[in-house]
C-alpha cells in the first residue's frame, strides 16, 4: 500500500525506492492510496490556521484572519493544484524518459512525482501555526529533503546510472521550478478576478 512507503522515504530512502520500482503501481492506485490523502494536510492546515489561528502583522498585536468561505476556498484551489501538479510533473518525467535513454518503458513519472513530494505534503501541516518565517524554514526543509529524494530516487526508479540521473533529476527540478512560477503568475490571475483573500472584520 503506497502509505507504507512514507516512513521508508525517510528512515531508509533507497532500499524504499528499490520497494516502490518493484511494486510498480498504477496511476489511479497511486492518488487513491498516497496523493490525495497526503494532499489534504497542507490544505486542511492552511485552512484551519488562516481561519483559526491567524497571524500577525508587525507589532501592533492584532490578528488578522480569513473568512471561513474565503479560506475554504483558497484551501481547495489549493489542494487542486496539488493533485494536477503531480500528475503534469509526472508526464514531463515520461515524456524526458527517452531523452535519458531510460530503458524500461513503464510509466513511472507521477510515481516518481508523488514519492518526491512526500516531505513537502507532510511538513505542510505547519500550515497550522501561519508565521510566514516559521512556514519558510519548516518549508525550506520540506523542499530540501524533496530535492534529496528526487536525486537519489529517479536513478533507481528508472534504472539508470547516477550521473544520467543526475542530469534527468536536473530537468525535472527546472520544470517544477518554471510550473512553480507559472502557479504564481495564474494565482495574480485568479486574484484579479476576485477569488484572492477576504479578511475577517
């Protein structure tokens, strides 16, 4: 069961890798046992911190919060580009896969996605407490071990030797760093047209 690995990713990466290559699951398998379980703790998070909790700008003490339709919201716009970035992450991996001379023509792009960004769904639930340079460390963390992963985890999925991987992993990290900026620039959009933030009081 894909929730099995979780622990695996971070106690012993790569004997858990080897288990997730042999395991080969399926697309839909793989979202109904990891991804959208996962992706609902920083979603739920950033809901009930925006909501509950609040957070504070500059010294003046007072709480700002977000109204409960805003956050929710927010919250499953969120956790739609989640699950969708997963999956066009994972189809850019198949798609660079012969580029990299990778062998095996099982698909397993949105695997190698998903496993990846484990750390990130996880350490998402810091989203509880919204203290912007709180949320940057524990995020700084999360994408730092997701990187990890991607490194050591894309040789041994797609059984390629580490310095082709190397430079497979690199392609991908650029893609997740341009759809990064690209979520940035639709969120601008979208918040033009009137879905951004509503403020309690």
């Amino acid at each position: 069961m894909s929730l099995s690995h979780t622990v695996g990713l971070f106690t012993h990466p790569d004997e858990e890798w080897e288990s997730i290559r042999n395991e080969s699951e399926s697309v839909t398998k793989l979202y109904f046992g990891h991804i959208l379980l996962l992706a609902l703790i920083p979603a739920v998070a950033g809901f009930y911190g925006t909501t509950q909790v609040g957070w504070q700008i500059g010294g003046d003490g007072q709480v700002i919060r977000l109204t409960t339709s805003s956050a929710l919201q927010l919250s499953v716009l969120f956790y739609a580009a989640m699950l969708a970035g997963i999956f066009i992450i994972g189809k850019f991996i198949d798609f660079f896969a012969a580029t990299y001379d990778v062998k095996d023509t099982t698909p397993r792009g949105v695997t190698l996605a998903a496993y990846t960004a484990t750390p990130i769904f996880l350490l998402g639930v810091i989203a509880v407490y919204p203290n912007i340079w709180v949320n940057m460390l524990v995020g700084l963390v999360a994408i730092a071990y997701a990187v990890y992963l991607l490194y050591e985890g894309l040789p041994i999925l797609m059984k390629i030797p580490e310095e082709r991987g190397f430079m497979f992993a690199s392609s991908v990290l650029t893609v997740g760093l341009v759809m990064f900026v690209a979520l940035l620039a639709i969120t601008v959009v979208i918040w033009s047209m009137g879905v951004g933030p509503v403020y309690v009081g």
